[in-house]
C-alpha cells in the first residue's frame, strides 16, 4: 500500500479570567472554530464557540469559514458573525484547472509561504474515541520549531525529523485515557507521511500524486468570490479508488491557498493485517479522513494559524469485534516568532510515543477552554 496517498488514524489557547463567544448571528448557534487574531497573539474558538481573550486585549478581528470577517476595537463577551451572502443566480459556474493550481503552488511554495526557521508558541490537542465514546484526551502547550515551514522528503525518508521539525512540550495541561476496555491498536511506526503531515506542502505533493495518477477523474469549480479571495470547490476521484472532496479559500492576487479543508474518503479499501506494540495481531480498516490548513499573511507572507485532520469510521477488528474509532487532532500557531537554524535545546523523540517525553516546565501564563464534553470526560462523568 503506497502510504503517500493513504492518512492512517495513527499519525493554548491561555489562561484567561475572560472569555468570549462567537455566534451565528441569523440562528444564535455557536461558531467553532472561528479564528480570533489579537495583537501579538492568535486562539480559535472551542467546539461550543468560546475562546479565552483578555478583558484588556484592545482590538481584534474574528473570522470564520462562510462568514464575514468582524472586527471589534475592544473586549466584548460576545461577537456576532453573519454568514456570507451567496447569490446563486448570479454565479457562472466557472471551472478551475486544479492540477495546473497545485503544480504552481508546488513550484512557488517557498515564494508565498514563510520559509525561514520560525518559532511558535502552540497548544497540541488529541483526542480519541471508541464506538462514540471518548476515551483519549490530551492538551498540551508547547514550542515549534520549524526549519522551513515545508517538508523535506530527503530528510523524511533519512527520518531525520530534526532537521525538518522539532517540538518541546512545555506543560501537559490536561493528560486523561481509559484504556482499560479499549484494544491497544497502538504501533510503533512513525513513518515520513507522519511527520509530512505537519506540513500543507506535503499535502499539496499528496494531492498531486492523485491527480496525476491514471484514471484520475477531477472537478475544480469557483463557489464564490469577494475581492481577491476566491472560494474553489474540489473534488477528486483518485485512480486509487479515494475521493478528495471539499473547499479551500484561494488568493487570486498573492497566487496561495489561505484555508483548505477536504475530506479524504477511503472506507472502502479492503481491510489490512497491524500488530501492535503488545505483539498482538489485528485487522485494520481505513476510515475517512478531513484535513484542514489555516494561515495568515504577516509582512508579505502566509504564516500558519491552524493544522486539524480528524478522522472517523476507522475499524479495528480483533477477536470477533468489530470497533469503530474516531480521532482528531489540532496544533494552533498562537505566536510566532522568526528563529535560526539551531533549533530548540530540549524536544521531543518522535521516535517514541510524544506522551512518552517528559515535558519542560516553563513560567508562562497559559490557560485552555474546555467543551463540555471534554470537561465532563475530565470530571469522570
């Protein structure tokens, strides 16, 4: 199986007295998701719609997918977004040339993309579930260190991880797994895609893999457009027999993708044999999976916000039961920071479990926004 088109289920926002939230101003229901962008500093509302920003914090800006940017001068605990008006009617339907897109920003990346060593402040979150019911959750704040902001294959297929991407966990802030009842489907591989998938420019050299394959049938079309931002809808029928389906923001102007969201749905290939770290063999069976990227422009380049893959309709099949497992997680950019080659000093041994690491304890204000979902797993109810 040729890992470069397959993504296995394997692979901080600060402590504040104050909290905001964001709602749909048409029908009152909380935005998750929604991108708050604060002077110095960037957090990303909850699943409930809420995010932590300081009483004193000044202006900011809140954005989200298929809504209109709001911009507030100053705190305020709750801020409306309207979501954007699309006149169908109106719409040509106006096809784009996808393959001719990705192979542009394949050759240009490091023209529009940050490339320079760079250091971030970001909180990690992973969670898991097993027939719907949450049994891994972890946050954690740390540092990212990135020597280019891409990923390089040479370096990937060496697993020279170092010298593409370093990690120090500063604090765990919430640690909780009930394990118990739940088969160990864990492995010891850590392969070039895991680490690849920190990166949006591997998964632009993923989906040109698929587009370039044969049999390959694909639909690229404009869904909208304000401006220089430009709203493509994808859909790709791999020859490998996944679907790529979903949306990305696209600047016309600046020639980059600002915020890509698609599934990859790849249930329907046939089942595999795994073991796991126990010795204990099991069959295995891809789910689907949804990736999104975010970034921002900061001095005439895209600098990242947000990295999400969730993934849902995994089977695990081992001793006549069938589980069905979900999992997401997410890294945000809160700060970021120009850097040098020399990387951080303490960091994590990707060849191992990331838990596994023990976390350098640094003073700094730092906080998290539970959902209640989570709060109640964390509580034990």
């Amino acid at each position: 199986m040729k890992q470069i088109f397959i993504l296995s289920l394997f692979s901080s926002v600060l402590f504040y007295s104050q909290k905001i939230q964001v709602i749909d101003a048409e029908n009152n229901q909380p935005v998750a998701g929604a991108r708050i962008i604060l002077p110095g500093q960037l957090v990303y509302t909850n699943e409930d719609g809420y995010a932590p920003v300081a009483a004193d914090s000044g202006s900011f800006e809140v954005s989200a997918p298929g809504y209109q940017a709001q911009k507030e001068s100053h705190f305020k605990n709750t801020v409306l977004l309207k979501p954007s008006v699309k006149d169908i009617e109106e719409v040509k339907i106006i096809n784009v040339d996808l393959q001719k897109l990705f192979e542009d920003l394949q050759k240009n990346y490091h023209k529009r993309y940050y490339d320079e060593p760079s250091l971030y402040d970001i909180t990690f979150k992973s969670r898991g579930f097993n027939n719907d019911s949450l049994f891994f959750l972890v946050i954690a704040e740390a540092k990212l260190w990135s020597k280019s902001n891409s990923y390089d294959f040479r370096d990937g297929y060496r697993k020279n991880y170092d010298e593409i991407l370093q990690m120090q966990l500063n604090k765990v802030r919430y640690f909780k797994k009930n394990e118990e009842s739940v088969f160990n489907a864990k492995s010891n591989e850590f392969s070039h895609s895991d680490m690849g998938d920190f990166f949006f420019s591997f998964e632009v050299h993923r989906v040109l893999a698929n587009l370039k394959m044969k049999n390959t049938k694909t639909s690229g079309r404009l869904l909208s457009e304000n401006g220089d931002m430009q709203t493509i809808g994808i859909k790709i029928l791999s020859g490998s027999g996944i679907t790529i389906e979903g949306e990305m923001q696209y600047n016309k102007k600046d020639k980059a993708v600002a915020m890509y969201d698609v599934y990859y749905q790849q249930s329907g290939y046939p089942s595999y044999k795994r073991t796991n770290t126990a010795g204990k063999e099991y069959d295995y069976q891809l789910g689907d999976v949804q990736i999104v990227y975010d970034f921002y422009k900061k001095d005439g380049s895209y600098i990242p916000a947000l990295k999400k893959m969730s993934g849902d309709r995994f089977k695990i099949i081992h001793d006549g039961i069938t589980d069905e497992r979900k999992f997401d997680t997410e890294i945000i950019y809160h700060t970021f920071t120009k850097s040098d080659r020399k990387g951080l000093v303490s960091k994590v041994d990707f060849s191992k479990s990331i838990w596994e690491n023990v976390p350098v304890k640094e003073d700094k204000e730092a906080g998290i926004l539970l959902s209640e979902k989570e709060q109640a797993f964390i509580n034990g109810n």
